[in-house]
C-alpha cells in the first residue's frame, strides 16, 4: 500500500493515537455497562429476557444508522469534526439515559448514545489510513480494540463497586462529564482534515463514487458473514449476555458476575494488546489476516460447543469459558483494518463504516435474538439453562455457516 498524504510524526502520532483512544475507551465502557447493570435495571424498571436484549441492542441500532452517512462525512470533513460533533449527542444520551423513567425512556436514550459514539472507531481508522504506514495501522486497529477492552474492563467491577455509592443515575452524569472532557481533548490535539496536494486520478473517482465501488468488492462480502456474526456475536455476549448466562446459568452472584466480567475483558485487553504487537511481524512473514481468520474463527466454534455443553456440568468455570471463547472470536477482528487497506484512502471511511454497521448490525440481531430465543423456550415450558442453551446453539449454528462461506468464497488470502 502506498500513500499520497504525509505522515504523521511518531511523538504526533501517538498523541492523536491516546485522544482518539479516549474517546473509544469511554464508547465501549457506555456500550458494555448494560451488562453489569442488568440486574439492577432487571428488578428496578421489570424486565425481561427480550426487554434486556432489546435494551442492549438499542445502543447498536442507534450506531448502525449512522454507519453509511458517517462513512461519507468522514471523508468529506475528516475524522476531528465527525467525532467532535457526534461525541456532542452522546453527551445528551448519557444525560438522557440518566434521567429516564421508563423502559422506552431508557432505550431511546440508548439509541442516541449509540448514534453519539457511532465514530469513535471508525473517525480514528479513517484517519490512521491516511497519517499511519500498513504496519502501523494493523497495530493501532490491536490497539484501540485493546483500549476499548479497558473500558469494558472498567465497566464491570468499578460499576459495581460505584453503584451502592452513587447510583447508575449519578454514574451517567458523570460519564457525560468525561465525553465533554474527551471533545475537548480531540478538538485540540487531531490535525484538521486536508485534501491531497495532488489527488490522484483514481482517488478524484474514487472520492464521487459513494459506496457503489465498496458494494462491488468482492472481499468485502467475503467477509461479511462472519463479521456479522462471528464478530458481532463476540461483542454481543461480551457486552451482555456474559452476564446473564454466569447469574442464570452459572448460579453465581451479581458481584460474582461482575468479577467474572472483569476478567473477561481483561483478558481481552491482553489479548489485543498481544495482536498489536504480533500482527505487523506477522504481516512480515506473509501471514495476513484471512489465513488467521481461517485458523482461528472454528476455536471459537468449539469453545461456544463446551460452554453450551458443560452449561450446569462446570458452573464455576463460566467465566473461564466465556473468556477463553471471547479470546478465541478476537481472531475475527483483523478483518476490520483488512478491510480498510483493501481500498483506496480516498475511500477508508466509507469501506470501513460500511464494515462496521455489517458488525454492528450483528451485534443488535444476536443481542436481541438471543433475548427473543430465550423467552421463546421458557414460553415453551423450558428450564431457564435449556432455554439459554437452545439460543446459544442457534447462534453456533448462524456462526458456522458464516465460517463456511467465508471459507468457500475464495480460498487464497488476496483481499479482492
């Protein structure tokens, strides 16, 4: 890959790098909170299995409506101004969500929050594309994963340890706090978006082509599937039905569960934290994403099948598998920078936003369905484990079948 645009310097770079990051660490800590405040919402506003699901999903509705015009904007405008903006309606979800009063109050609010934090990967990708050399990009995509993995990590114990002290009320008044802060942060430190002294001819066509050019690559569609469902379902059960499954199935404890998430997302942490140092030496020696991809997404296959299998056989080592299926899935998310280099600069934005709502759109529909499944057994008179059972094996079934396109589509690991 070639670039026309100048990068950034390294000292530069990494300060764009930890503005962004903030931000991303605060979107993620909003997105998976659901999770650690699923039984105290479940007792406080009644609800159920679908109405949590629904709940949970909303935040990924309200990001995968942005996902098209976004990846537009982010090429016209540049990723300072998109995040800025959009960091502005997360403030007001946040303040929203804390003073709701009702299911529908707080799902709209969830909506909005996930219409606000819609760019805070994607305006970073984008421009990273154009500020960063490959390598570097494969690096900071490991590590800004890494850094939203923080703030899951930050949504578990730490919530839990706040809630008797302030209040999941108070802790979204605060979090709006820290999103103002983050703005600040970036409106100072990212460089303003400049065209190319000199656009090349295929990046002038490429800039009025809209997503025609992104809905004819063949490798984008390769990987849709399993970003729909292998990744999707991966930030789905770590962001909320981990929880649920260690209090419902596992038996155990909300503060039980909320350290088993805490240890889930720490070793996800860990774990693209370790990606972004392997992956460019790996690049290096012609090892790219699609043959890790290849290798890795059927682990995550069989570790689902122990979690489902060994649901009430090995409760103490819930938390375990969960994490250990999650580490496993985390092979998929290369396919996000794949993506992006797959297309000119000119057109990162738009390939990766575009991406991202096939992955965001998985996420609400495994949330949700997963919710829909459960309360669809239970209607049926099954136990609440068979139940949770019976909608993790609809998922594993929707999973390999992603797997296996992915795989018949074009077995060679060229992202054409």
């Amino acid at each position: 890959m070639t670039t026309d645009h100048p990068l950034l310097s390294r000292r530069y770079a990494i300060t764009v790098f930890l503005a962004f990051a903030s931000a991303y660490f605060l979107s993620t800590l909003i997105r998976a909170i659901t999770a650690t405040l699923s039984p105290t919402l479940t007792v406080e506003m009644g609800l159920n299995a679908r109405d949590l699901g629904l709940l949970a999903g909303g935040y990924f509705l309200g990001f995968s409506f942005t996902q098209l015009p976004l990846g537009t904007w982010l090429d016209r405008f540049g990723p300072k101004k998109v995040n800025v903006a959009f960091l502005a309606v997360a403030v007001l979800g946040c303040l929203a969500f804390a003073t709701a009063t009702s299911f529908v109050g707080l799902l709209a609010a969830r909506m909005l929050c996930g219409v606000g934090l819609s760019a805070c990967l994607m305006a970073p990708l984008t421009g990273y594309r154009r500020w960063f050399d490959a390598t570097a990009q494969l690096r900071t995509n490991s590590w800004m994963l890494m850094t939203g993995s923080l703030g899951m990590l930050m949504s578990t114990l730490p919530v839990q340890w706040l809630m008797p002290l302030i209040g999941w009320r108070a802790l979204f008044v605060g979090l709006a706090v820290f999103v103002v802060l983050t703005m600040l942060l970036i409106a100072w430190l990212v460089p303003a978006w400049q065209a190319p002294a000199r656009a090349s001819d295929t990046e002038t066509a490429d800039a009025g082509t809209g997503y025609s050019e992104v809905w004819r690559n063949r490798y984008f569609w390769r990987m849709t599937p399993v970003g729909f469902f292998s990744y999707g379902g991966m930030v789905a059960i770590q962001t909320l039905w981990a929880g649920p499954w260690l209090t419902q199935v596992g038996g155990w404890t909300s503060i039980e569960a909320a350290t088993g998430l805490f240890g889930i997302n720490l070793t996800m942490l860990l774990t693209f934290w370790t990606w972004g140092l392997i992956t460019p030496k790996l690049a290096r020696r012609g090892i790219h994403p699609n043959a890790l991809i290849t290798w890795g997404v059927p682990l995550s296959m069989g570790v689902m099948c122990l979690l489902i299998i060994g649901a009430d056989q090995w409760a103490e080592w819930t938390a375990v598998v969960l994490a250990l299926f999650c580490l496993t899935s985390s092979f998929v998310s290369l396919a996000q920078p794949a993506v992006g280099q797959a297309f000119p600069a000119a057109l990162a934005g738009r390939a990766l936003s575009a991406y991202n709502l096939v992955i965001f759109a998985g996420i609400f529909v495994v949330q949700w369905g997963i919710g829909l499944a459960v309360d669809l057994f239970k209607s049926m008179g099954w136990g609440t484990v068979a139940s949770f059972q019976a909608a993790m094996t609809g998922f594993l079934i929707c999973s390999v079948m992603s797997y296996g396109y992915f795989w018949w589509a074009k077995p060679d690991n060229q992202p054409t």
